[in-house]
C-alpha cells in the first residue's frame, strides 16, 4: 500500500498539470501556443518507431556513454583525490576553476579538437557531469568514519579490501547524490550539444521542427524529452535503492530507534 500511495502522489501533480493545460490552451489561437490536443496528436503522428530509432535513440546512446565515461573517471579521482592530502591541496584550484566554466561555452572548442560527431557529444556530457560526480566522491571519501578506519585497521583489512569494504560502501551514498545530479546534467549536455552540426538526435530534431515553424511537433519533441527525464530519473532510483537498501535499511532502523 506505501509503494502504491507513493506512485500516487508521484504521478498526481503531472496529472494536474497537464489537466490545467489541456483545459487553459483548449481554445488558444496564438500560433507558438497551440492547444494540447494539437500537440498530443502530433506527438502520436511525429514520434513514430521509425523516428525513434533514427533520433531518440542515438541521443540516448550518447547520454549513457558520457554519463558512464564521467562516472568512471569522477569515482576514480574522486577516491584517489579523497585518500590524499597533498594531491588534493594540488588539484583544488584547478578543479575549482574548470568546474565553474559552464560546458555550453566549451563546445565550440571541444568542436575544434573532436570535430562534430558523436565524441564531441560524449565529451560535452563528461565535461558537465565529471564534477558534482568527483567532487561529492572526494566528499564521500573523506567522511568515512575514523573508527570505522582504525576498526578495520585492526582486524588487518588493509589495500584494496580496505578500499572496495570500508571506504567505498562509506562513501556510496554521497557518490549517489553525486551522481543523480550528473544524470539531469546529462540530459541538459545531451540536447545542447546536438544543437551544434548534427544530423541526428532529440536536441537537432527539436531545432528543426523549430526552425521550419513546425510548432506542434517542436512542443511534442519537448514533452518527450521530458518524459525521458522522468524515465531515467525513476531507474536511476530503483536502481540506487537496490545498491543502497543496506543504507536505506539502516536509516530506517535510526527513525524507529529515534
């Protein structure tokens, strides 16, 4: 009954939103506004199998080659990062300052060196989503409970077990967070770097459909970029629930103890 109450709440504002919608644009004549109904029915008529496989797919292809590309790279630093001192006082200003430079204004460069096709894309994705990943694992890392350090120490777990049974499971939750933010970048990257010399994708496609003052379908391709959010978000969520439930667990045990 929880799971189902949950779902509820979750698919109720949507609901409500896109009621309101319906019923406020139901007699809209403004041409860049156009009713619901109009965009639904081209939504059905525009997205069809063929499009999918030709457009959304090798959009969502990128997306998951960058997310991951970023995601090894981030836990990889980041851990490294966390377990020393020194190199992290070295690193610091430097991802300091290429964390603050927005990824959109890279992609003209990015473009000189990679040229236009898919790696430029997954390179843009990296670039975006490597730091909330990187800096919530050096985060992660360094918070790993001293006890639980000198516990380990004691009973002789030390290298690699030390890392993948002490540090790593200490810091997953943080590395979690760090990555949940890095998935709706992701997407973000993912449209943004179609818009620039591509001949494929959901964010080219949207421009199109734009460009050629087909507004209906330009308003249908933007609901399914959001339903593809929405998608992701809610595997990327089982999925760290099934790889936290010890943590989940836990916390729930501290609520009843609490």
């Amino acid at each position: 009954m929880d799971i189902l109450k949950k779902a509820g709440l979750a698919i109720a504002l949507p609901i409500v939103l896109f009621a309101g919608w319906f019923w406020l644009s139901d007699g809209s004549e403004n041409f860049y506004s156009p009713p619901l109904r109009t965009i639904l029915t081209a939504f059905g008529d525009t997205w069809t199998l063929e499009r999918l496989r030709t457009d959304v797919a090798p959009s969502l292809l990128r997306l998951l080659a960058g997310f991951l590309l970023a995601a090894l790279i981030g836990i990889g630093l980041g851990v490294a990062i966390g377990l020393n001192r020194r190199l992290r006082a070295v690193l610091e200003p430097v991802l300091e300052f290429f964390r603050a430079i927005p990824p959109p204004v890279l992609v003209p460069v990015i473009m000189l060196f990679a040229g236009i096709g898919d790696g430029m894309k997954v390179i843009v994705i990296v670039f975006g989503c490597i730091w909330p990943i990187l800096l919530n694992t050096v985060e992660g890392v360094r918070a790993t409970d001293s006890v639980v350090l000198d516990t380990a120490r004691a009973y002789g777990v030390t290298g690699p077990a030390r890392l993948t049974r002490v540090i790593l499971p200490s810091a997953s939750p943080q590395i979690a967070a760090g990555l949940r933010q890095a998935l709706s970048i992701a997407i973000i990257l993912m449209v943004i770097s179609e818009m620039f010399a591509s001949s494929n994708g959901l964010g080219f496609t949207i421009v199109q459909f734009q460009r050629s003052f087909a507004i209906p379908e330009m308003w249908s391709g933007i609901i399914l970029l959001g339903l593809l959010g929405f998608a992701l978000s809610l595997l990327f969520r089982l999925a760290e629930r099934w790889a936290l439930r010890w943590y989940e667990g836990l916390r729930a045990a501290q609520r009843r103890a609490g």
